[in-house]
C-alpha cells in the first residue's frame, strides 16, 4: 500500500497498451482468498474506470463483471471497496444500462443487509456509504434515465428500504419531472423487466404513511410529498389540479416548522 500511486499508474498504463490482459489478470485476482489482494484488485479496477480511457471504455462491462462476481463476499472491507467502485461508476459522465442497474440495485441490497445488522460498527460504516452513494447519484447523467426509471420505485415501499426514502424520492421526482418535461407519459408503472413494482394504491399508501410524520427521519415526509406531486399520473388523474394547490402548501408549512425547530435547538 505504500507504494499504491506508482502501482496505479503502472496499471493506467498498462490498460492502455493491454486492456482485456488487464482485466482477465485483476478478474483472477478477486478470487483468492487473501483479503487484501481482493481489495487491491477492486482499488485498481475503480482507477482504471477512473481514468475513463478510450483503450478501456468499450471493456466496461468486462470491468463491471469482475466486480459483479465479489458481490457475495461477506468480508466487510471488500464490501466497502465494491461499494466505492459502485460511487465512481456511477459518477461518470455516462452509464452503460447493461452494467448501471445491478450496481444500484447491489447498494440497496447492501443497505438493506447492514439494516439488520448495525449493532456492528462496520455495518453502520456501510449503510453510511450506501446513503452516501444514492444522495450523490446524478439523474442527469447520459444513460441514467433508462437505467433508473421506473426500476426504482421498486424500493419505496418496503420497510428495510425506510433510510433512503430521501435521496430516493429525490431521484424518482427528478426521473418523473424530466420525463413530463420530454412530453412522455410519467404514468409509466408498467414493466417487462424482473422488477416487482408497486400498485399505484401500494405507492400512495407508502408515500402517505411517511408524509404523515413529516418530522420524522431526515427530511423524508418532504421529499414523499415532493414525490406524490410528480407522480400524481400515477396515483389518478383527478389529484393533479388538487395537489398542484394543496402540496406546495403542506411542503412550505413543514419547512417553516422544521426551520423554527432548527433555531429553538441552536438557541438553547
């Protein structure tokens, strides 16, 4: 580790002359036992991609498929090394649809894994990072609409899921607001791919149930409304006038509470 800025470089360099000789050798790598050679494969696979080469983009997938074959791994250092390669990823400029939707999907499975588990300081580390990743997730990446969109409503309802509400809701808005604005249906809770989407009835309840305690969490009976608003196509046609009035007000009120609770704690 001592000398892992000359090692990422020498790998730079070597991706650009041998890219798939590369690969194949740090894909051998993840599958020995020793600990710290498996996150030092995963390291230098996040470099590689984060030297967004013209010899390594079309290997992305390869790439992700290395890493994909690490996601069982219970060891918790390679957990958190999977999930910055996940952060890095994602950040890019533009996402591959065939190699995005199972790093996002792998960071809800691994919030809802260390959920169950954070009596163990590590576990809470993780959830952390998950958190971290979903808020910084970009929606208007190229590509990322396709990737996202409706596959995360997925994650709304289920309770294990509770802590991302936020940035979910954020990400799901942002995905509905942008397909209004291309003039396409947002009304869109039909889906062919192996995804188990909610019922409008399902989404509404959920989302109700969290607005309902709007100072419970981090913000999340905000973002719920904020949610409901643009998903109002979902939900029925006949709410869109109503709630178009009606959620800018609930939305103003909570944040002036919010705001008065904020400046009485600082105060005290």
């Amino acid at each position: 580790m001592e000398n892992h800025i000359e090692l990422v470089h020498c790998i730079v360099q070597l991706a650009r002359s041998s890219p798939e000789d590369l690969i194949a050798f740090l894909n051998s790598q993840l599958k020995i036992k020793n600990e710290a050679v498996r996150v030092t494969s995963l390291k230098l696979l996040r470099a590689i991609v984060d030297a967004d080469l013209p010899e390594t983009r079309p290997k992305k997938c390869l790439i992700v498929k290395a890493v994909k074959s690490t996601f069982s791994d219970q060891n918790a250092t390679v957990r958190k090394a999977v999930l910055h390669f996940i952060q890095r990823l994602l950040s890019l400029q533009s996402v591959e649809n065939c190699a995005a939707w199972d790093m996002v999907a792998h960071v809800f499975t691994e919030f809802s894994v260390s959920t169950s588990k954070l009596a163990i300081l590590e576990e809470n580390t993780i959830q952390t990072l998950c958190t971290d990743i979903l808020q910084c997730l970009d929606t208007s990446v190229t590509g990322m609409t396709q990737v996202l969109w409706p596959r995360l409503l997925e994650y709304v309802v289920p309770a294990q899921y509770t802590g991302t509400l936020k940035p979910l809701c954020r990400c799901l808005r942002e995905l509905a607001e942008k397909k209004q604005q291309e003039g396409e249906e947002a009304a869109c809770l039909d889906y062919s791919g192996p995804v188990k989407l909610p019922t409008p009835q399902g989404l509404l309840a959920r989302l109700l149930v969290v607005a309902s305690s709007p100072y419970a969490g981090e913000g999340h009976g905000c973002a719920a409304l904020k949610l409901l608003q643009a998903l109002h196509q979902n939900i029925h046609v006949a709410v869109g006038e109503m709630w178009v009035v009606k959620i800018p007000s609930l939305l103003q009120y909570i944040e002036g509470k919010v705001l008065v609770r904020r400046s009485a704690v600082h105060g005290a």
